[in-house]
C-alpha cells in the first residue's frame, strides 16, 4: 500500500514538473517572439537625430541594443528600411541607422528620427536673393520690398512666388525682370530649406517640412528676416 502511495505520488510530481516545463517553455517563446520581416530596401545616407526609442540590434526588434535617450546631441546616418509586422499585426517602417564611426547602431522606428541638414548652399542662396534684390533699380527694388512686407502670416511660399511674379509681369526693365525671375526660380527650387534656415538661425530649432503646403506663418519670417537685412 505504502509503495502504490509512493508512486502514486511520484507521479504526481512528474505531471507537476513537466506542466512547469512546458509553461515556462511557452512563456520563454512568447518572450523571445519578435517582429516579422515583411521587406527591406538600401536608403538614401542622411543624417538624423534620435529623439526618442531605442535602437535594436535586428529588425525583428528582440533585443535592444541602445536607448536614443543617451544620444541626444549624436547624429545618426540612415542605411537601410525595413517593413515589419509586429506581434500585434501592425505594421510599421524600421530605419537601420549608425553613428559617424559606426560604433553605435540598429534599427530604430523612423518617426524616431528627425532630419538635421548642412545649410552652407543656403546661406549661400540666401546672400545671393540679398544681393540680386540690392542690384535692381531704386523704383523697383522698393516694388520688390512692397511684395516681401505683403505677405501676412496666413501666405504660403506659393503666394509668395505668385506675387513676384505678377510684379515682374508689370515691369519693363529687362535686368530688374530677369533678377526678379532668379529669386523666384531659387525659391520655387530651394524653398523649404531656406525657411528652415531662417527658422532655425530666429528661433535656435527647426522642423523639418516636408509639404510645402503645411508652411503659413514660416514664410511671413522667412520675408521678415530678408527685410531685417536689407540696407
């Protein structure tokens, strides 16, 4: 009797142990169950900052490899994108992204990321409208001046072009027209980089932009700070 009680028992036991087993087994793979690669593509090398997240060593994203938080003044590069589909079902784009000498990197969600940009062309751009407005004719400069000091804050850089351009279509210097065609060609092709210039040296931050849409109260600064420096 003593011994059926003893095996009985350690049967008892085994089912125990084997249901712990397979529970903790279970659990360790949901754990360790991570993001599905759906595609990746190689992308365009531009520098970001990190302002949020972390970086993961893959893009199934099972193993963080940095927090974004350490890194606020580094700037990353972008290599490569990937679309995953997490857990959950939802997709989203994934950026692999290194430091200038590559000892920090992963993959990190690209709403993480915000574009920095080398403003040298348009501070470049921006001396040139200086200069090409400083060389018009006196009587058609102030034209010019008149356009830059209509624009309100609800314009967009499309009003602005607009109105430079109705302004060129009532002058007959031919060296006044063609110089006011050039600002407007530099702006239509350069635009939102030179609001962003603007926006940054005024207000110490920028935002990147990315339709041209979205910019009101950014162009009525951007022809504000041409005025301030115009003798």
């Amino acid at each position: 009797m003593k011994k059926k009680l003893f095996i009985r028992n350690l049967l008892l036991l085994a089912s125990v142990v084997i249901s712990v087993i397979g529970l903790t087994t279970i659990n360790s793979s949901a754990k360790s169950k991570g993001a599905t690669v759906v595609s990746t593509r190689k992308i365009a090398k531009t520098p970001n900052r990190l302002v949020s997240g972390y970086l993961y060593t893959t893009a199934s994203l099972t193993k963080k490899a940095h927090n974004a938080d350490n890194y606020p003044r580094t700037t990353f590069y972008t290599y490569r994108s990937a679309t995953i589909r997490k857990a959950n079902g939802n997709k989203a784009v994934y950026y692999y992204v290194k430091n200038g000498n590559g000892r920090v990197k992963g993959w990190i969600w690209r709403g993480y990321l915000v574009r920095t940009f080398n403003f040298t062309k348009q501070r470049a751009e921006l001396r040139h409208i200086l200069n090409l407005i400083n060389s018009i004719s006196l009587k058609n400069r102030l034209s010019v001046i008149r356009v830059l000091e209509s624009i309100n804050k609800h314009d967009s850089l499309a009003s602005l072009i607009k109105k430079l351009d109705n302004l060129s279509g009532t002058l007959i210097n031919s060296n006044d027209i063609s110089k006011i065609k050039e600002i407007n060609q530099t702006i239509r092709k350069d635009g939102v980089k030179l609001i962003q210039l603007t926006q940054q040296t005024l207000n110490k931050t920028y935002k990147t932009i990315e339709n041209i849409n979205q910019i009101t109260d950014q162009v009525y600064n951007f022809t504000r700070f041409i005025l301030n420096l115009l003798p």
